[in-house]
C-alpha cells in the first residue's frame, strides 16, 4: 500500500491563531465560497512533498531522517505578507509568506533533502519557497471577486514570531471535506 507523504514544520498555537485571526477576516470578504480555505489547526510549513510512497520505505526513511535531524535546532518563525501562486491577480493558492530566520530554515530544509535524497528519492528540482497555505482557489487561474482581491491585497498580518520545535513525516489522507493528516513520526528540535 502506498502512503501520500511529506514532511512538515508543526506551527505553534500562537501562529495558527493569528492564522485564525487573518482568515476569518478574509473568509467574511469571500462571500461567493472562491476559496476553500484551509484550517488553522491543520495548516503546517511543507518541508518536502514525498508523494505516493511504498509503506515498506517508510522505517529507512524515518531512520535517515532521524540522523540527519539529530542535530537541527528551533527554528523562530514569523508571518509576512499574503501572495499567490501563479500570481495574486489569477491565483490557485492564496499563501502567507514567512520572516524570520529563513537561513536556519533553508539549512533544516537542506538537511532534510539529504535524507530524502540518500534513501532512493529524486532531488527536489524546484528550489525551496517556504510559505503557509491558507486557501485553494476552487476556480484557478480566474480573476478573485474585486471585494475578496481588495482584502486579501489589504491585509494586515500580525507582528511577532515563534520558536518552532516540531517536524513531521506526515501521511495525507484525502477525502470530498479535504485532506486530514497523521503523523507517522514526529522529531523536536533542540
């Protein structure tokens, strides 16, 4: 059985409550349901997207990523701007953009491409953009209701940051009322 896996940054419960804070403004703007946003609890930082993955590669990949980890640390993370992928004018995401120590960040993320890497994965070809999903445009690549644009171009992002400590190897179960996730194993950082 194959297992549809990635590996995350557990956000602590004052980021996603200001994650709850911003949606819930931007929710009362969507009045036509253009965006089926994600939630504040579930949401996390993806640090590699593994994909459809052999129950059998799941203890090696553990392990490797376990040696590799051993030595990252906490990693203070805050919230930046809202963007969107392609582009905020016709977007199929809607994403919070993160500050904070990003080189810390890129290095954990490197850490862990390593050990991906070293147990039979290909090397992510797309460099690493760290950002948190808040929503999925349900018609891509339309133009956003002028109401729902103009809040999300607006918004205000709270200050502060957090220390992050937890990391994930994370199954998704998909279903029609969205993804639920698993942790399969779970590291804390120093």
């Amino acid at each position: 059985m194959d297992f549809r896996l990635f590996i995350a940054l557990r956000l602590e419960e004052a980021i996603r409550d200001r994650l709850s804070r911003l949606q819930s403004d931007l929710q009362a703007a969507d009045r036509r349901g253009e965006v089926r946003w994600v939630d504040p609890n579930a949401m996390h930082l993806t640090l590699r997207f593994l994909g459809a993955t052999p129950e059998a590669a799941v203890p090696g990949l553990v392990t490797a990523l376990g040696a590799n980890l051993a030595a990252a640390h906490r990693i203070r993370l805050g919230l930046a701007g809202i963007g969107g992928f392609p582009q905020l004018r016709r977007p199929r995401v809607v994403w919070l953009g993160l500050q904070g120590d990003l080189e810390a960040l890129g290095a954990l993320q490197a850490r862990i491409e390593a050990a991906v890497t070293a147990t039979g994965w290909p090397a992510e070809n797309r460099p690493f953009q760290p950002h948190l999903t808040l929503g999925r445009v349900r018609r891509p690549g339309q133009p956003l209701m002028p109401a729902l644009a103009a809040a999300i171009e607006s918004a205000q992002v709270e200050p502060g940051s957090e220390a992050h400590s937890h990391l994930a190897l994370v199954r998704s179960h998909l279903g029609p009322a969205g993804s639920r996730y698993e942790d399969l194993s779970r590291w804390d950082l120093a």
